[in-house]
C-alpha cells in the first residue's frame, strides 16, 4: 500500500500542474471571436450555398464583419436580409434588385429533334459527352435534370424534357446554373417580363431543322423593339434589361415565339 502511494501523488500532481497550464494557456492563447461576426451570422438565411462567393454563411458574416463585403451579399436573403445585417454594420444596404435563374430553351420533345434516344444515368454532364447530347441542338436542355437534383428550394421541374424554373421559389443560388453542362441557365431581373429563351447560335435554317421555338436571326424584335433594347450577336437576339420596358412588342412580332413571357408564369408544384 505505501509503495502506491508516491506514484498516486505524483500522479496527481503532474495532473493539477497540468490542469493549470492549460487553463493559464486557454486564457493567455485565446482568440477573441467579434461579436459582429456572430450576429451578422444569426442575421444570414443559414442556408450555406455559396451563391455569395464565400465558403458558406459563416464565412461571408466574417468578410462582412471585416468589411472585404458589401452588406448585401446574400442572393437569397434579399432586401431583409440585406436590411438586417446593414442595421448590425450601422451601414445602408441601398436597394437590391432581386434576381432569378432562367432557363433559355424551350425545346421539348415536341419540339426539338432528338438524334438518339438516351437511357443511361440521368445526368446532363453525362449525356452531353455523348455526341453533346441527344439533342440535334447542341445548345438544349439535356432534360436529365442535374439542376433539379441540386436545387435546394424546390424551384426546378422537370417539364417534357425541358428544366422550368419557378420564379416565386428561386432564391438566385446559382447552384443550376454551376451544374449546367450547357451553361443555357442565367440570372435575369424578376421584374423583366420578356426573355429570348433561346442559346443557339446556329444560323436560322439550322435552327428550324433542329427545334420550332429556337431563335432563327431574323433581327424582327432588334427592327422592332422602340427603346432600342435588342442586341444581336453570334445569330443570337439578346435583351440588354436596363433598358427593356416590358412593352412586350418584341413577343408579338417573333414568328418563332421563342421570345418568353414570365406573365404565363410556371407554379413548380
């Protein structure tokens, strides 16, 4: 019994000695956190989706806090949230405008050929290495539905063979539009009523061999459009929306009809 005794106390004493360095250490050694950084981050949605460009919420709350981002970096938190963490900075969020992704064809299976009929793993990155896809477009969608399958918000269906997107459920993440093999998904204004839903930059004759809604180049909407909002570049009609006024004169002239309307909007069930 008298030989445990020493190893037991000392021991126990190397452990109190121990136990005080580290206390002396946590203390000498700690890393103060800002307390901005902790409430700007109570202030973000959480969602962690990298659409602000930064390793996820927390590290977007500490560029803020650090003043290396604006206060409205969030896409999806919006102009509340913007608000929020503008108010914790004591700074001015200003006026966001609110943007969602798009989907620029409308070429489905009724409506654009297909050159093979696929069955394999339903993943666009996949079927586009075959022959760039089963469509004789090269700039469709593939309607394997990737962006579906990434998409956190449940915005996306797949609908005939086309990715629709819901406007009221699009938080603008980006996420499909990082996914897409086609790069065919884009970021538009939520308050533009009209968008050429076409990517192709085949001329006009083999764009009407391929699909029936695709943009043909006939320049109709660049000749027509009153405030001069039509570019047109690469066989391509584009909308420049800082200067379209939804007039919608552009949807009623296009005889491919490939010219959208979010007015008809698509509710993804």
């Amino acid at each position: 019994m008298e030989n445990m005794i020493l190893p037991v106390s000392v021991l126990g004493g190397l452990g109190l000695l121990f136990g005080v360095l580290l206390s002396v250490a946590s203390k000498v050694f700690a890393v103060e956190v800002d307390p901005k950084i902790s409430a700007v981050l109570d202030a973000l949605p959480g969602a962690n989706c990298g659409a602000c460009g930064f390793p996820g919420c927390e590290g977007l709350a500490t560029a803020i806090a650090e003043g290396k981002a604006p206060v409205n970096s969030c896409p999806i938190g919006g102009q509340k949230v913007a608000d929020n963490v503008a108010d914790i900075m004591g700074l001015n969020a200003g006026n966001m405008e609110r943007k969602v992704a798009v989907v620029l064809c409308q070429g489905s299976k009724e409506k654009a050929k297909d050159k093979y009929k696929y069955e394999g793993i339903q993943d666009c990155r996949i079927q586009g290495q075959l022959a760039d896809g089963c469509k004789y477009c090269n700039y469709g969608c593939s309607g394997c539905g990737t962006c579906f399958d990434v998409c956190d918000f449940d915005a996306i269906r797949m609908v005939d063979g086309v990715a629709v997107i819901d406007k009221e459920k699009c938080t603008a993440c980006m996420k499909c539009i990082k996914v897409c093999p086609k790069h065919i998904i884009e970021l538009v204004p939520y308050d533009n009523e009209y968008i050429v839903k076409c990517k192709s930059e085949d001329k006009g004759k083999e764009v009407r061999g391929n699909c029936s809604i695709g943009c043909i180049g006939c320049k109709i909407c660049v000749k027509n459009c009153p405030v001069d909002a039509f570019t047109f570049e690469n066989n391509l009609a584009k909308i420049n929306y800082d200067k379209c006024t939804n007039c919608g004169i552009c949807q009623e002239k296009c005889p491919t009809k490939c010219i959208y309307t979010s007015n008809e909007k698509v509710v993804v069930n």
